[in-house]
C-alpha cells in the first residue's frame, strides 16, 4: 500500500489525486501530514509537493463531469473535517472518472427503480409517459390504501375538529390523501 501525503490545502489534495493518476496507483490511500499516524511499517510513504496546476487540471475535468454542484460538494467534505475525507474524495473522483469513460466508450444509459433495471440508447426515443403512467397507477393505489385504511380506524363519535386543526392546519389539508 502506498500512502500519499499532502500538507492539508485543498490544492494539496487535488495534486494528490493528480499523483494517483499520473503514478497508476491502485492499493492508496492519501492522508493530511498534520494528521497522519504511520499505521503500517510495510506502507510506502510518499510526500506531494503541491502544484496549483495540476490541482486546476483535476478540478476542471470534476467540473466536466460533475458540474460545478460537484465539485462543491467535494468541497463541503473536504471542509467537513471527516477523519476519512481524502479518501471519500478520492472514491468520488474515482467514480466520476469510470462513468465519463463509461458514457463516452458504452454510449448508452441506464433508467433504473427498485424493481427493474433497462437499458437504452440516447439515439433512441425513450417513453417517458410509459414510465409516469406505471408510477401514476401504484401511487393512486397506496392512496387507495391509505383512504381505507384511514376510513377504518377513524372513529366518527371521537371527531374532535379543534386537535386536528392544530396538528395540521386547514392550509395543508389539500395535500391530504384523506380529505380527498
């Protein structure tokens, strides 16, 4: 295993995953110097020098990939201070990498829920209204279930208007299943 160390910056860190890349590292993990305890003796130890251009280069093709909400959510966890940081940044880069080459060598797309999983090509036309019309008809059926199920355990002698007012406002009734 090799460990990558960097002196803390967020430039730092970038020119750390740039060294991973550029070396081919595969078993790596990168760590802040300030933070850094030498767990395995056996671990190669190797210090980066931070370069903003290398950093810039790693950041522009993030913004490529991931869109500049992207990177900024790489930049909440680096300042997050999570003791696992550089590498939750480095599986993330790692990801965004695969599915750009993914998307330009596949050249097709996944459309995915918890049931089923299809392919397609983006040359093709995809239905989108088969998709909402099957989601459309299981949501009218939970409702369904919920209207009976409400139906039954309410107890009409026991209605007491002013508690239920005040646990949910007549303004948010027309998003109630059960008022309908």
């Amino acid at each position: 295993m090799t460990t990558l160390l960097y002196d803390g910056s967020f430039d730092g860190l970038f020119t750390a995953i740039f060294e991973v890349f550029e070396y081919r590292y595969k078993d790596v993990e990168i760590a802040s110097s300030e933070r850094f305890h030498q767990e395995n003796i056996f671990a190669e130890i190797h210090e980066v020098i931070t370069q903003p251009d290398k950093s810039e280069r790693v950041l522009n093709k993030l913004e490529q990939n991931i869109g500049k909400q992207g990177v900024y959510k790489l930049l909440k966890v680096f300042l997050s201070e999570d003791p696992d940081l550089e590498n939750l940044i480095l599986s993330a880069v790692r990801q965004s990498v695969k599915k750009a080459e993914i998307n330009i060598l596949g050249n097709y797309g996944l459309l995915y829920n918890l049931n089923d999983c299809e392919f397609f090509y983006p040359d093709e036309k995809l239905d989108l209204n088969h998709y909402q019309q099957k989601f459309h008809d299981e949501e009218k059926g939970y409702q369904l279930l919920w209207q009976r199920y409400f139906t039954k355990t309410n107890i009409v002698e026991r209605k007491n208007m002013k508690l239920h007012i005040q646990h949910v406002p007549k303004r948010y009734w027309k998003y109630l299943t059960e008022k309908w």
